[in-house]
C-alpha cells in the first residue's frame, strides 16, 4: 500500500492538507481570541452602563455585575477623565496589557499563541474602544483562565474538523488517482507484459485509449515503439528463413563449382592461345564464386566472417572489377574506367574488398541501363597519412527518394525497381569489418558517389 503511486499519494494529500489546516488555524485561534476579548469589553461596557444609570449600587449587585461581564475591574474614559466603573478585588498583579484598538494580524497571532502556551491563571489588562463611541476607551482587567480554556475548546473543535477534512479530501484524491491514473497505468502494464509473451503477434499491440493527455502520449509512443519492434522481429524471420534457403542453394551450387573449377583446370592446359588468356580470369572468376558460397554457408550458422587482413594490390583488384562489370554490359552505353595509381597497395581482404567494389560498381551499370541513357563509371583512390579513400561515381539517374531514407538496409533500400538493396547491406557491413565507413557523397540527376574510407590505424597496434 505504502509503495504504491494511490498509496503514497493519499499519505503526501493528508500531509499537505494538515499542513494546509495548521496555518488556517492560527489566523482563527487569534481570531477568536480577538472576538472573546472583545466580547468582554462590550459586556463591561454594559455592566457599566447600570452604574452610570444609578449613582449608588450596593455591593452584591456590582460583583454580579462582574461575574457577568467576566472581569474584575471596568474603567472607563469619558471627557478626558478616567473613571473606575466597577471594581473587585486583584487576586495577582498585571501579567500584561493588550490594546484591541486595531492591532496587527501578527500581534494578534503571536498574542494568541502566548496564551496556548502559558498554562498558568494570568492577570491581564484589555484596552478597546467602546461600543457606540460611549466615551473614549474602556479598559477592563480579568483572568486569562477562561480565555484560554476557550481558545483550547475552539482549537480542538478546529483539529478535528481539519483531519475529518483532510480524511475525506485524501479519500476522494485517492480514489481520483485510482481511477484517472493507477487504472490506465496498470492497463499499460499488463499491455506490456502481454505483448512481451509473444511480440510478433500483432494483436497484441496496445491500442491507445487514455483521456488524459500525458498517459495518450505515452501509449502512442509505447504503440509507436511495439508496431517498430513486431515490424523488425518479422522481417528477422523472413531473413532467418531465406538465410537457410540461401544456405541450401549454396551448398549444392558450391558442388556444381567444384566440378566446373575441375573443367577449368583443364582449359587451362588447352594450346589455344586465346583459351589460355581467358582460362586464369575464368578459374578467378570461379575461386571467388566458390569462396563466396563458402562464405554464405558460413554466414548462416553465424555472421560474416572477419576479414583476413592483408596488404594487396588495388588497382589489381579495380582492374579486376571493372573488366567483370565490362563483360557483362548489355551494350556500349556504360564505360566503366578505372582511376587507381599503379602500385597502390592496401590492408584489406582481397575477396571481401573485391565484393564490395563489386556491389557498387554493379549497382552504378544497372542503374545507368536502366535510364536508357549513356553514362560513365569511374573507379578511383587516394591515399594519405591517415587511411585510403576509394570513390565510386556514376552519372546515371542518382538514387530514389526511398532508397535514400533506408540506404544500408536490407530489402529496403534498391535503388531500382526489383532490387533488393542486399547489395548496400553487404558492402557496408564488409568495410565495418575493415573498421572503415561506407558513405553516400552525393545523389542526384548529374550521378551519384559512394566513398570508402579504410583507416591505416589498426586496433591494438603501438605507433612507431
């Protein structure tokens, strides 16, 4: 109960509403105590009264007349002389005197707090005005006994009625909090505990039905958040069963390899000179098709292997890209050149590169054929202190405004229709393993560049 939001809501309501009574109470107490003052000063005023009547009183009548008022002694000030009305014998001397002709919310409070806290019968002395301007002051003496007993009576009358007020007040509260926020927060709660026993079922998703602003935004977002997660935990399905189907067809097309590369050795072995210039690109050609299905194998039983990190010759590789991307151009509409310095050598996986140059030179023909229009690839590097950067640039159509939005995404973000984007995917996650960054330069109707940066830096290595 006490852990709970209603529970400790009730307790701080009850606090805040006692705190509340208590400095209500005080400006009361010295409220009252003003009132019962200054009813003594009109009761000696009319007791006096009698005595300005008749000249001569006997004894008895006067003590009753104090009994009544509730002092013991009445002066009263009338054409600038101060007469004492009615008199009775002073049981202790004057404790203190208090003026009621307009005193301060202050005084009045600190006077009445003195009272609660002096528990002795005190003589005092009470100035005021009289009633009716019956003469210029009125000034009576009595025991602050029966003030005080009053003011305590009062004062309790107060606290009872303060904590029944606050108990009902905390009540409704707490039964306000209950209702328009504990309900709505529980009903949220268990929308999340249902939908964390099965997140890819859809109607599990939490419909947003809270009246108060806050707690709507909240289920909106948690909504929001649940449709995103169902969305992600599909499309991992979707990839964890075309991974396995992947991984079958790889497994028998590495087969079929295998045999062709058999063949392949013995064209090489063939006298025709132009079968022998063609036999090494074609056992290349097969090699990387055969460690490529290797690599898919392994990639569904866990992620993409580490690159083994060498030191190797770009423009070797380039060179090799572009001439694969020549042969397969359907036409003379695309030229494909390569802009990498002899010589240039960089640390890297050969295959891994080669596949990531593959993808983005690959993307930049189809893209071109697919504008019908001519246009040209250029593959370049440079190199500086800190890394190399390689920039493949076409002028073909640039890149749709979807493919932008979701670039490195599978099956999101092809950049033509029928494409799947794997092609991006892959070669971004191949130069993260490089420790490097695959980034889109520029898009747009004049070509589009992708830049990749490797860093020379290697983790875990001390600069000379």
């Amino acid at each position: 109960m006490l852990n709970s939001l209603s529970g400790r809501f009730l307790i701080l309501t009850v606090i805040f509403v006692m705190l509340a009574e208590v400095l209500i109470f005080l400006p009361s107490v010295a409220r009252f105590r003003q009132d019962f003052l200054l009813s003594r000063l009109e009761r000696a005023q009319i007791a006096s009264l009698v005595l300005l009547a008749e000249d001569m009183i006997d004894e008895g009548l006067e003590d009753e007349l104090l009994e009544n008022a509730g002092v013991l002694n009445v002066v009263l000030r009338r054409d600038e002389m101060r007469q004492l009305i009615l008199s009775s014998p002073i049981p202790a001397p004057i404790y203190a005197t208090y003026d009621m002709r307009d005193p301060s919310a202050l005084t009045l409070i600190r006077d009445a707090i003195g009272v609660l806290r002096d528990s002795e019968d005190r003589i005092i002395r009470v100035i005021g005005d009289p009633v009716r301007s019956a003469g210029l002051l009125i000034e009576i003496t009595m025991s602050t006994a029966e003030l005080r007993a009053a003011m305590v009576e009062y004062g309790i009358r107060i606290l009872v009625l303060s904590a029944v007020i606050s108990g009902f007040t905390a009540l409704l509260l707490f039964l306000a909090v209950r209702t328009f926020l504990v309900a709505p927060i529980n009903r949220v709660i268990r929308h999340m505990l249902s939908y964390a026993q099965a997140p890819e079922d859809g109607r599990r998703i939490i419909t947003p039905t809270a009246g108060i602003r806050e707690l709507r935004e909240a289920e909106e977002a948690l909504q929001s958040l649940q449709q995103q997660l169902t969305s992600a935990l599909r499309q991992k399905a979707r990839l964890a069963q075309l991974g396995q189907a992947v991984a079958k067809v790889s497994h028998d097309l590495r087969n079929i390899l295998t045999t062709a590369q058999l063949f392949a050795d013995r064209v090489e072995a063939s006298e025709d000179p132009a079968v022998r210039r063609v036999g090494p690109k074609l056992m290349a050609s097969i090699t990387r098709a055969v460690n490529l299905t290797e690599s898919t194998l392994a990639f569904g039983k866990a992620e993409e292997p580490p690159p083994a990190l060498s030191v190797v010759h770009l423009r070797q590789i380039a060179e090799d890209v572009v001439e694969s991307e020549r042969l397969a151009c359907r036409d003379d509409t695309v030229a494909i050149a390569c802009d990498v310095p002899q010589g240039m050598t960089v640390r890297a996986d050969g295959e891994q590169l080669f596949r990531v140059l593959s993808n983005l030179v690959r993307n930049a023909r189809q893209a071109i054929e697919a504008s019908g229009k001519a246009g040209r690839i250029c593959l370049s590097a440079v190199e500086d202190d800190s890394g190399w950067r390689i920039e493949v640039c076409d002028t073909g159509p640039g890149l749709a405004k979807r493919a932008q939005d979701h670039l490195f995404q599978p099956f999101a973000g092809g950049s033509r229709k029928g494409g799947t984007g794997l092609g991006l995917a892959i070669a971004a996650d191949l130069v993260r393993g490089h420790g490097g960054t695959l980034k889109l330069v520029k898009t747009g109707p004049d070509g589009t560049c992708f830049a990749i940066a490797l860093p020379k830096t290697v983790l875990g290595e001390t600069p000379d």
